[in-house]
C-alpha cells in the first residue's frame, strides 16, 4: 500500500510495544497493540503522497474507479461509489467528478449517504441530465475539450470512449469525460472508462496517472501499457480494474510498462478489499 496516513500513530503503537515487551503490560494490552500495528500495517489508513506547492497531495484509492485527492483544503471525490460508508473517515468533498452515467461513476445512493453541502459537482451533460436535483451545493457541466476553475484548481475535460468508435459501444465519444486536474503545480489525470485512444496517447506533462484495464468495458493490460509507454506519466496507478472474468492482470501491466518506459513508476494498490 502507500504511505501512511496515520504513521505518527503507526511509529507509537509500534515503539510502545517494543519498549513494553519485559515489562508487566497485560497480555490484553499486548493483543490490542499488536492488532493495531497489523491493522495499520495491512493499508487500513493507507494513502500516498505525492509532494507538490502548498503541501502534499494526498491520494486515497477508495474502490474501482473511485478515489478521494486532498490538497490545501480542497477535497476531490472522483466517481463516488460503493456508498457512503467506503468514506468513513474522508473528509466532506468540495469537488465532485463524475465521469460517466454507468453505476459505478454516477451513484446516485452513494451520492445521497455524503455531505455535499459545500461541493461543487463536476460532470459531462449526460451526467447532469440524470442526477438528482439539488444534489451538491453546485453543478458545473464541462464537454470534452472544456476547462474551468474552481476553487482554484483547474479542471480539464477529455475525451473517453471504446474503439473503434460505434453508436452500440458502452462509451461514445463526447458522453464522457476523463479529466486532468492540476494541484499545486502537478497535473493528475483520470481516465475514465476508455481505450488507448489518440487523446491519451498525446497527453504531456502528467504527473500522476489513474488508467483504467478492464475488459469488456476498457481496455486490456497490453492497450494499457502501450498507452502509458507513450505518454510516460511520472507515476500510473492501474485503478478500474475488475471485469467479467474478474480483476485485470495489474502485474504484468507494471511488468509491460517497466521495459518499455522504466522512467515511469507503476505504483500498484489494493482498490478491491
């Protein structure tokens, strides 16, 4: 998992026990300590964080394609999902991404279980035009190719969509959005449910990475990789990764990726608990 979010707690469990082993601390004691240190350990309180202006970006995977992004006082929800108690312990949103009409990016229960008094909600018109009034303090629609600031971060819209290109595919092009969003000086891009497509593939400057691998609805490991080889984020976390026959072979996409473009760290993390 990544850094810890709690490691001040995780470096006092840990001393404590330690310091306590030769003495008359109960055994009960000894247990609890001991279950806190694995539970923390296992990525209970796990993020990653990635250095940036004004202070860390903090990353946390939530489940599939939903994660929470936490810098300078902003909160960033991407597609949330999986309900409102996957956010136990996140702090209320004051943005709101949403990529797509399917469950698992537009969750309208989801969406209903968490404070949105303060967020803005960010959505392509397919979304808006199913969301439930009033849902967020705001609602911002952005198309591809769109861009607009709020709170001070910038948000960009981009394309995603199946290949080849059909009317019957599970996503068209234009319905959609990936996203790029720049915090404190970084860029981080979110993919949204798409394939290799050439607005991925031309993509500079990323920073940080969220791709997804899911067949039938994405894409496989190999478009994946070969994407990534391309476009040669500074970190990719293979996130949306479960499909019919189960979850993606994140291990060899890290393996793809690291011969084709080393530079580029692959940064696997448990998004399926």
């Amino acid at each position: 998992m990544g850094t810890l979010a709690n490691s001040s707690l995780f470096d006092f469990a840990q001393a404590f026990l330690y310091n306590n082993l030769n003495t008359n601390l109960s055994l009960t004691s000894m247990k609890y300590l001991s279950l806190l240190l694995l539970f923390i350990s296992f990525g209970a309180f796990a993020q990653d964080k990635i250095p940036a202006k004004k202070g860390d970006v903090i990353i946390n995977p939530i489940t599939h394609g939903t994660l929470v992004l936490e810098h300078d006082n902003q909160i960033i929800y991407v597609d949330p999902y999986g309900g409102a108690a996957a956010f136990e312990g996140q702090k209320k949103p004051t943005l709101v991404l949403i990529t797509d009409i399917h469950g698992d990016h537009l969750n309208q229960e989801t969406l209903d279980g968490l404070d949105l008094s303060v967020a803005t909600i960010i959505a392509p018109q397919a979304v808006a035009d199913k969301l439930t009034a009033g849902t967020g303090k705001e609602l911002v629609i952005l198309g591809n190719n769109q861009s607009k600031t709020i709170n001070g971060i910038k948000i960009e819209a981009l394309p995603m969509y199946n290949l080849p290109e059909s009317p019957e595919a599970p996503h068209t092009k234009g319905r959609g959005n990936g996203y790029i969003v720049h915090l404190g000086g970084k860029q981080f891009y979110i993919s949204g449910d798409t394939e290799d497509i050439a607005e991925m593939r031309a993509l500079k400057n990323i920073d940080v990475a969220f791709v997804c691998m899911n067949l039938p609805y994405t894409m496989d490991v190999d478009q994946a990789a070969s994407a990534v080889s391309e476009f040669k984020p500074g970190i990719v976390y293979p996130y949306h990764y479960r499909g019919t026959n189960g979850l993606s072979d994140v291990e060899k996409f890290k393996t793809l990726v690291n011969e084709s473009a080393p530079q580029v760290d692959v940064r696997l993390r448990n998004w399926y608990n």
